[in-house]
C-alpha cells in the first residue's frame, strides 16, 4: 500500500471513529456541560428576578413612608373635622368667598387607608381659585381634587366664578394621630410690617427646611 493510501485509509479511519463515538463524546463530554451551563443561566436569571423583587419592596417600602409622613390622622373622625379645617382655612386665605363646606363620602381600603371627601362651594376669580389649587396641590397630604365644576352665569361680576369642587384626602392606619395638621405656633410680640424676621414661642415642630 503507498504512503498516500495509508494517509487516506488513515483519515477515513478516524472520521468512522469519531462518528461512531460521537454519542458516546456527546453524552460523557458535550451534554453535562451544556447542562451546567443551562442551570448556571436559568440560576443566574432566579438571581435577577429576587433581586428585581427586592428592589420593587424597597421602592413599595420607601412610597409607603412617604404615604405615611403626609397621611391624614388615622382617625378617621378627627381626619375629617381637620381636612375640613385646613381646605376651610385655605378657600379663605385664597380670598374664596360665600364658603360653603360639607364633610362627604368616607370610603375604606381594608385596613390600609380610608378616603376622606369634602365638598366645597364658594364665588372666586380666576386668580382666586389658581392660587386656591396652587397651594393645595404644593401643600404636603396625600390628597387630589376629584371634581371640579366651574359656573360663570349665576355670579354678579363677570369675573367671577361659581365653584363646586370635591377633595379627597388619604388617611392611613399607619400614620401618626396628632390633633392638627401642621405645627402651629404664635408671635412672641407685636408683627412689624417692615421686620425681616418673625419672634416665635416656640418652633420645635416646624421643619428645619
């Protein structure tokens, strides 16, 4: 047999061998590492997912505290009688005027929170009621105005407007009972109008920003 026969014979040899022994490679060599590899992937996206998971508690967690921290008092008697107070105290300062306030619906979520509505009625200008919902939605409560009609017709001035609005406050059960609002304070001494700074008894409960 000459040298390129054997070459030849030698080739074909071998290819018959490794295509007889490929199950054999297949499963002892190629099939367990696939099959580490597919347990390492399928680990490694379990990894991805708790981690996904953990991340939406922290960011559900941290959404809840801040819920909290501008929550209503739990109460649901004195969070109304106060949101009445408040949304009263504002329509005024906003120069609202024929005030008309009515505690509404209270509805319930379960054991996490209750919705607390007031209704509220009175005459204002464009401007009166802009700065009436500038501070209102600028003031920290959970809170939004769920209606809001507007009547031009049965006012006096022309620039006057007929308004009807519904606001709703979220009291959660896990917020803090207080008796207002916000910290409330009073003047050490007569205000000066051309004073730069005010004399307080007492700040402790304001926010030091």
């Amino acid at each position: 047999m000459q040298k390129r026969e054997k070459i030849l014979a030698a080739i074909f040899g071998t290819v018959i061998l490794v295509w007889l022994g490929m199950p054999v490679i297949n499963s002892t060599f190629i099939e367990p590492v696939q099959t580490r590899q597919n347990q390492l992937k399928a680990l490694n996206q379990q990894i991805d997912q708790k981690e996904h998971k953990e991340l939406e508690l922290l960011r559900s967690a941290r959404q809840l505290g801040d819920w909290v921290a501008h929550s209503l008092p739990p109460d649901e008697h004195d969070a109304q009688r106060l949101y009445l107070e408040w949304l009263s105290d504002l329509a005024e300062l906003s120069g609202i005027t024929n005030l008309k306030l009515s505690p509404g619906r209270r509805i319930r979520e379960g054991k996490t929170y209750i919705a607390i509505q007031v209704s509220l009625e009175g005459t204002a200008t464009y401007a009166q009621l802009t700065q009436f919902l500038l501070h209102f939605y600028q003031t920290d409560l959970r809170q939004n105005i769920i209606n809001l009609e507007l009547d031009s017709t049965g006012t006096a001035k022309a620039d006057q407007l007929e308004v009807k609005l519904t606001a709703e406050g979220l009291a959660l059960s896990k917020a803090k009972p207080r008796e207002q609002l916000f910290p409330r304070t009073r003047l050490s001494e007569s205000l000066n109008f051309d004073a730069t700074s005010l004399k307080l008894n007492g700040a402790g409960e304001f926010p030091n920003e």
